[in-house]
C-alpha cells in the first residue's frame, strides 16, 4: 500500500483504510481497525500487549479501534483492549510518547498532550484537552469538555465542562471560591499581612521605646523578652 512506510510491520488481522498514513518503523500487532485519514506517526505501537495482573498466559482477542480523522504521534503507544475493545475516537489527536493503557475510550475531538500516560479503563469524555505530562490513574473518568492542566495527576472522576490542575487535578474554579472563603473567615484580605508580635498594632511606639530598653539592666531586659515569647506562644 502506498500509504505505508516500507519499514512498518503490519499485521495480518489489521485493517487500514487506504487513506491513512502509516509511517516509518511502526509496529501494528492483532485486531486493529484504522479508519480514513489517519496519520500514524513514526516508531508508535497500537495494539501492544498490556501487562497487566494475571494476563501472562492469556490470548486477547480484543481490539484497537481509531477512528476517522485522528492523528496519532511518534512514539505513542496503545494497548490492545483486555475485556473490551480499547477506543480512539474521531478528529482525536495523541501527541508524541504518550501512552494509552488497555481498554482505554477516548471520546471525539479530543487532544491528548505530550507524554501523556492514559492507564487501563480509563474513559476519557469527548472534547477533552490535556496539556503536556499529565497522568490518568486507571479507570479514571473525565466528563466532556474538561480541560487538564500541564502536568496534572487524574485519580477521581472529573465532571464536565471543568478546568483542572495540580498533584492531585483540582478544580480551579472551586479551590479559587473556597480560598476566598477561608480569607473571609479568617479575615485577611489578598495581601500578605506583616508577620508581628502581638503588640503589632503599637509597633509605631517601638521608634520611642526602643532607647529606653536598651539603657535598661539586662534583667529587665531578660523579663521583657520572656514576657512577650510567652505572649506570642499563646496567641
């Protein structure tokens, strides 16, 4: 096929539209139906073996479905399906060393970022964005239209239509209001207030007060100085 680099090895129970490009030292083992116009980038594996527990001596029968439009990176790899078919949804793009674990569904219009790691059974919703590093535990569920952030860590369920970040992926909209309320109930405002001893609020007094401490005896000194560690202990 003229569509298929020379180096690729394709397996005999593939099934590549002949609009599709495959690329230079792919690897396609078993059941794996690629639909029209696709792009495959150079040195991806689809339909890899998943190492998973217990799976040594079994045979999979299960699929790789990537459906029209989808482009997929160098380097990627993607698992074949262990109980069901692992899933690539249309106009998807899978960007270069990332990693799609067995099983795995993702939804249409998606783009999953750079070095990307997608573990088994992990349903990704439809017009989902990744950015570059993020992690999927298993069987992880992103709802449609959700945003990750760079570098995120996915180990719950995220509703739709959210924008997540962080080590563990949080809400930003719900952290931002709930931070909020916390400032409000502690009473601080945005601004880092001065770190002072409880008797902050004289510290004005310190510029008249100050000669007159350090003309004092060391004892009186001494009992000031324990006086007001006491007070900022306590407080």
């Amino acid at each position: 096929m003229p569509n298929i680099h020379s180096t690729a090895i394709i397996d005999d129970n593939a099934d590549i539209h002949p609009s599709s490009k495959v690329s230079a030292f792919v690897v396609i083992n078993g059941k794996v139906k690629i639909k029209e116009n696709c792009f495959i980038g150079n040195h991806a594996t689809i339909g890899s073996f998943p190492t998973t527990e217990n799976m040594g001596a079994k045979s999979l029968d299960n699929e790789v479905v990537i459906e029209n439009n989808c482009w997929i990176g160098d380097g990627v790899t993607i698992q074949s399906g262990c109980t069901n078919t692992t899933f690539i949804g249309e106009n998807s793009k899978i960007n270069h060393n990332s990693s799609i674990g067995h099983d795995v569904v993702i939804g249409k219009n998606c783009f999953i970022g750079l070095n990307n790691s997608i573990s088994g059974k992990s349903v990704i919703g439809n017009n989902v964005t990744s950015g570059p590093g993020c992690t999927f535990n298993n069987m992880s569920k992103i709802g449609n239209n959700v945003r990750v952030g760079i570098g995120s860590l996915v180990l719950h369920e995220i509703e739709e239509n959210l924008v997540v970040i962080g080590r563990p992926a949080r809400d930003i909209n719900l952290e931002n209001k709930y931070k909020k309320k916390l400032k409000k109930i502690i009473g601080e405002d945005y601004k880092s207030k001065f770190i002072t001893s409880p008797l902050g609020k004289y510290r004005f007094l310190r510029y008249f007060l100050k000669p007159i401490y350090l003309i004092m005896p060391l004892f009186l000194r001494k009992k000031i100085s324990n006086y007001l560690d006491f007070k900022r202990k306590n407080n």
